[in-house]
C-alpha cells in the first residue's frame, strides 16, 4: 500500500482540501441549525398542526443521528465510507429479506451476505475486474444453492427474489462504494447525497404547491407530476451550480454534462423511490423497517440513491474517469 493510497484511505488531514467539502458541509451542518427554528415559527403562526409538528420535530432528531453517520464517514477517509456502505448494504438486505420472507432461505440469504462482502472487498482492495465479476457469479451461486432442497416448487420466486436483493444491495451499492476509489470521492459523494435527499425535498414541495396531477397513484398516491417536473428543474440547477466547482477544470465542467447529470440524479432517483413503493405495495406493506423514527427503515430512506449510485458512477466514469492514478489490488497485490 502506497502512501498515496494510505492517505485517501485513513487520512484526514487534507478532508477540506476541495473548498465543496467544506462549503457543504457547513450547509448541511447550518441547515440542522436552522431547521428547527424554521418548524417552531411555522407553528407559533399556526402554519403547522400540533400533530404535523410532532411528526416534522421527529424526523428531524432523525436527521441529526443520519446525518453524522454519512459526514463523518466521508470525511475520515475513504475505507470508512466503504466500510459504511457496505453495513448499510447488509442493513437494507435484512430489511428486504424480512419483508419479502427471503430470510427463511437460509442459503441463498448466504450467497447474498457473502456476495455484499466480496463486494466491499473489491472496493477496498480496488479491484474494479473482480466487482464487475461478482455479479454473474453471485446470480450462479444463488441459482445454484436455491436447487439444493429440491423443492422445484416456488424455485422462480426463491432465485428472483434472491437476485434483485443482490442487485440492489450488493451491485448498485456497491457502485457508491467504488466512487472512493477516487482522490476527489468526498465531492462526488457529497454531491450525491445532497442533491438526491434534496431532489425528495423539492419533489414534496413542488407537489404541495404545483401538484394537482397524480404521478403513479396506484404505486405513490402523494406523488404528482408537478411535484416531480418540479423536482427535476430544481434538482439540475442544483447539480450544474454545486457540479461546476466539483468538477471545475475537468471534461466534465460543461453545461450539456452538468445538466444531464441533473436529470440523472432526479429522475433515476424518483424511479428509485417509486420502485421500492412498487414492492412495499406488493408486499402489502407502509415501510420496510421502523429503523429510522419518522423515516420507517432504512430502506424507506435511502431508496433513491440505490439507481442514482451506478447510473452516476458509469457517466462520470465514460467521460472523465473514475480512481484514475490510484493504486490498484491494494490488498492483493498484482
């Protein structure tokens, strides 16, 4: 392991040398400031419920246990991220798994686990190959292990539900996971996460305001059209304004790349949202978890990155390229 390696790995000494660090994260850490402040006031004017104050106040506890345990990760190094990547990933599967009953397969739960771990590893080693490898080798392992009770019945049904839980938790997280490979990834994931939790914000917003329209009532009855072109124009301008210094002196620092990656993060992430509210109403169920007060499960909150991660990671990844001049099979050597 090199020192350049060691750096981006464990250091923290240069977490603010990139000027977005620092600005967003003394937005973030602004906006819990004023937030409650902002909920007392709509109260005292009678804006807000005694009930919708409650429910604003809990979530907003919430935030100040969920935001630190992104931050601080980000900012501490990059196998910190990694490392909490893949526990959230383990963490959404067992929610997943215990909605839809796939806890009871024991083994193929095993191939899961164990494919989300091998995961982490190429990560950490940056062993892009053997990532890119461990998605048709899980999907064979769990078709494969699913044969060994020889109950043909429900086989379909075992394997399916076995492989979309790896895909989303192993191969689309684990995308979020490969952005630290790069020595900018505190920008790219800061940028992330901000514009997709945003992109939820204003799409409630822009619902409650311009909404009349329902999007996708049988999967989301409270989701509307405008709410969701509302979410779109404001997530884009966010990502070309907050994109622009990210990027700044790269391929990618143009207005066309700015704004499709705009449009990637709002849309994508609506369709993340909406796809776990298509298997929470298959399933028969309000949320996947009771995890976050206010929020359900973790699942419930981070749905929206789970499509944006690797839908982001191979754009930026075609035009500008990401991990370039790291060291790479850290661990492993070669």
């Amino acid at each position: 392991m090199d020192a350049a390696a060691r750096e981006r790995l464990f250091g923290v000494s240069h977490a603010f040398d990139n000027p977005v660090t620092t600005s967003v994260t003394i937005a973030v850490v602004g906006a819990l400031v004023v937030v409650p402040m902002i909920i007392w006031l709509l109260a005292r004017l009678g804006r807000v419920g005694d009930a919708h104050r409650k429910e604003l106040f809990t979530r907003f506890y919430s935030w100040l246990v969920i935001t630190p345990l992104i931050l601080v990760p980000i900012l501490a190094g990059a196998a910190w991220t990694i490392l909490g990547i893949g526990v959230l990933s383990l963490f959404c599967y067992r929610e997943y798994a215990r909605a839809t009953g796939l806890f009871r397969e024991k083994a193929i739960s095993l191939m899961i686990v164990l494919g989300i771990l091998l995961q982490t590893f190429t990560a950490f080693d940056n062993w892009y190959h053997f990532f890119v490898a461990l998605t048709p080798l899980t999907i064979g392992a769990i078709m494969s292990v699913a044969i060994l009770r020889d109950e043909p019945e429900g086989y379909i049904q075992r394997v399916a539900l076995g492989v979309l839980g790896f895909a989303l938790f192993g191969t689309c997280f684990g995308h979020l996971a490969h952005f630290a490979n790069d020595a900018n990834y505190r920008p790219y994931l800061l940028l992330i996460f901000l514009s997709v939790e945003l992109n939820d914000v204003f799409a409630y917003v822009s619902g409650k305001t311009l909404g009349r329209r329902k999007l996708a009532p049988k999967t989301s009855p409270n989701k509307t059209l405008g709410g969701a072109l509302g979410a779109l124009v404001l997530t884009t301008l966010l990502v070309v304004g907050v994109g622009h210094y990210v990027f700044r002196g790269t391929a990618m620092d143009s207005a066309s790349h700015l704004v499709v990656m705009g449009i990637i993060v709002s849309t994508v992430g609506q369709m993340g949202d909406l796809m776990l509210s298509s298997i929470k109403r298959d399933l028969g169920v309000k949320d996947m978890g009771v995890t976050i007060p206010g929020h359900g499960g973790l699942l419930d909150r981070f749905d929206s990155i789970i499509l944006v991660a690797p839908a982001m990671y191979h754009y930026i990844n075609y035009f500008e390229g990401i991990g370039n001049g790291q060291a790479m099979h850290i661990l492993t050597g070669g």
